[in-house]
C-alpha cells in the first residue's frame, strides 16, 4: 500500500520501517505509536532523501527530545569547527542537528549533514533566502522565498522552520501592542521587514497549501515558527504570542488535512509560573501537536548562564507537556556557541528532559536513576562514572582531588554517611576518627 508521509502511512495502517525503530526504542507498542502519529499527537521527522537517518519520534507521550542549533554566521564561517559540533552533539546523543547557518556555502553544509549524519535535519529557510540571492531583502520575491523552501526539501531536510503565523492583521497588532523587546526571532523579524517594506502578505501564509505540497512529497515535517515568541519576562504571554499561537492552530489542522506531520514553537522568555498555562493552551489550541520550545529562559538577567536559565524552564515544560528541548548554550545572546560551549548546551538540556521523562512518568526513565543510586550505594565509583550524563566530567572533577582512601571522596573521608551506614549495617565497629 502506497504512502507520502508518516502521518498517511500510520493512517493506513501501515508500520513503516522507521515507526517500528520509534516503537522499539520508546518501549511502546508500534500500534500505540501509529495510533499517536496518525492523530499528530507525535510525529517522526524523516526526509525520504535523508536515507542515514536514525529516526526518533517526538510527542508528549514519548521521551523528550534535544535538538542543537549550529552554522555559520558572516563572523564565524568555519565549516570544519560546525561538523566538529554535529559529531560532538550525535556523540553526546542528540536527536536533531538545526543548521542555522546565514553565511558562505550553506547548501553544500546542509547537504553534508543530510548525506552523512544520523541525526534528524532541521532548518530555516527564511535565512538561507537571504544568502542565496545575494540582493537586498525587499528585492526578494514571493516566488523566491517558495524555491528556497523547495530547495531545502530536496536537500534532504527532515523539518523546517517557517514563520507562517505572522501575516499581516497578526503584524498590524503587534505594531500596536508596543511591546518592550519587539519581534526577536530572527526568521520573524526578516518576514516582518519584508512585509513592512514591499506591502505585501507572508507568503509563506499567503501560499502555505504550495508550502504543504512540497512537504507532502518528501515527507517534510512542518515546524511551524514561532515570530512572536517573547523576547523577555515583560512579553510573555501578550496578545501577539497567544494570537500567533491561534493562527497556528488553524496552520496546524490545514497541514494534517494533507497528511504533513506538525510541531509548533513555542515560548522563549517566561517567568516561571507561566510555563504550565502556557504548555496547556498550545496543547488545547494546537490538539495535542508537538511542542518544541526554546527555553523557556526563566530570566532576563543570566548572560553567560542561559543554558541553565533554560534547563529550568526546559524541565518544566516538558513535564507539562513540551515535547521537544531546542538546547541553549552559555553563549546565547552573546555569540555564536564554540565546542565547548555546545557541549555545555546539551548536557543542560538533557538534564531537563531527564528530569521531565521521570516527571512525566516514561517507561524506564527511573531505572537509569535507581542504577545511579545502587552504585553510590555500594561505593561503586566505576560504575557511577559510566551512568553519569557526563562521564567525562564526573572523572575529571574525582581525578582533580584524590582522597586518602579510594572508596570516599575528598569531601566527606571517613565521615562518608553511605560507607558509614554499610559498615554499621553490616555489623562493625564505625570509628571514623582514628581511622
């Protein structure tokens, strides 16, 4: 039986190759996960041309899932320095890899990741538009900005970023709104621009079911943009986010309409205590599609530190509902992430989906806890090196302060509660002073 998409072969019936690899590794039942994707309740981002992937699935259901933004800029135009990021992230097991690369060859690095990696591709169109024709942005036309999309398709990418929300009674609002930091999505402002200066609508709205033909015929999935994210506390959840978030619920249901697989963008900056509203209404007014967040960063005042201000409403998220952590390094808002900082990045954002899949109660997120605590529990310092999120580092941290006796570490010696406890449970004598 013949399918286009995910969403059309689940549908149908149909267990494709890369359903059942999902089912396996969430330890779910194919028919559950087919029963998720055909409702868009979850989705499984897989280019017919990207044939290396490793397919993952992402919905609430399932576990929660990390994906790292790297690429290019006109001041950091080092190819080799972003494919030693990509193999670092799929090393450290990142699900999805997003080039958001502005400068140089990006065509040739984009076919790169979906000729070689394994990890699913994500991109934004809108930024390779203005790389690839080399002209002034209100010179670009509503065909162009369509080619391009077309183009990345047949690149190979598994989902796209396109700021459809955004048209012009969404923008007519906005400008009323006054809001304190402005559109500060990147994709959203080059769109607002241009329709402010040309008077025309979003053609990525204006023509969304041309947008939707292509994603049917390579299986692209649509990431629907997020223009109007907030930039700061003071913009959460103002009528231009929640008006978006309602135009692409109506986004949502036209794409699932044609069997295109769908995840929604969400939040950036917000306090705290708006996070689980938020998850809710996206949930409400979107039926259940994925979430994909960024952030959501839980304050303003953390240059330096914003990959742990977004763990934090990572975790939250998740645990009501996100389904998908964009990670964010200590370089956000301040330059384009290095190696290391990118590593920063993951590790901080799989701690917070961690720490949402036990919330959330995924099978087996627990187990990888409860082994942790067995080897503490028995001193067993080889082992807790090998569980760690970050071996490497939980190594480094023991090796830079030995202790007088190898099964204590520097901190505690003979006053170690868990060695303390085993030897008086066990029947001996605990002097911990003369020892």
């Amino acid at each position: 039986m013949a399918y286009s998409t995910q969403m059309e072969a689940a549908q149908k019936g149909i267990q494709t190759k890369e359903l059942l690899s999902v089912a396996e590794k969430e330890h779910m039942q194919p028919e559950r996960l087919m029963e998720l994707v055909a409702k868009g309740q979850a989705i499984i981002p897989a280019n017919k041309i990207h044939t290396c992937i490793e397919p993952c699935g992402i919905g609430n259901k399932l576990s929660t899932k990390i994906n790292v933004n790297l690429g290019t800029s006109r001041d950091w135009t080092d190819l080799d320095m972003e494919m030693e990021k990509v193999k670092s992230a799929v090393a450290m097991g990142a699900e999805a890899i997003m080039d958001l690369s502005s400068f140089g060859d990006t065509q040739k690095f984009r076919r790169k990741l979906t000729s070689e990696c394994p990890a699913v591709i994500g991109t934004v169109p809108i930024y390779d538009a203005v790389v690839y024709y080399h002209k002034p942005l209100k010179e670009i036309t509503t065909e162009e900005w369509l080619a391009i999309v077309e183009m990345h398709a047949k690149d190979g990418v598994d989902f796209m970023t396109i700021h459809c929300g955004i048209n012009k009674e969404t923008a007519r609002r906005f400008k009323e709104m006054k809001r304190l930091t402005n559109i500060v999505s990147r994709g959203g402002s080059i769109i607002f621009a241009w329709m402010e200066m040309t008077g025309k609508e979003n053609p990525f709205y204006e023509h969304y079911d041309r947008i939707l033909e292509i994603c049917r015929e390579y299986d692209v999935t649509m990431s629907l943009g997020d223009a109007c994210r907030p930039g700061c506390l003071e913009d959460a959840s103002d009528i231009s986010q929640i008006e978006e978030l309602v135009t692409l619920g109506e986004l949502t249901k036209r794409a699932w309409d044609r069997d295109v697989q769908v995840m929604i963008e969400g939040p950036g900056h917000m306090p705290l205590d708006q996070i689980e509203a938020n998850m809710r209404i996206q949930q409400t007014i979107c039926k259940g599609a994925p979430f994909y967040v960024l952030g959501p960063l839980v304050t303003d005042v953390a240059p330096g530190y914003d990959h742990i201000t977004a763990a934090i409403g990572g975790a939250v998220a998740a645990a009501y509902g996100a389904s998908f952590l964009c990670y964010v390094t200590p370089a956000e808002h301040l330059r384009l992430p290095d190696v290391d900082d990118v590593k920063e990045g993951i590790i901080a954002a799989k701690i917070a989906a961690h720490a949402a899949d036990v919330a959330k109660g995924i099978p087996g997120a627990k187990d990888w806890d409860r082994e942790m605590s067995m080897a503490r529990k028995k001193l067993d310092w080889e082992k807790m090196f090998n569980l760690a999120i970050d071996p490497e580092k939980a190594k480094r941290y023991r090796e830079g302060a030995k202790p007088e006796k190898e099964d204590t570490c520097s901190m505690c010696g003979n006053f170690c509660a868990v060695k303390n406890m085993n030897r008086i449970l066990d029947g001996e004598i605990v002097s911990i002073y003369d020892e």
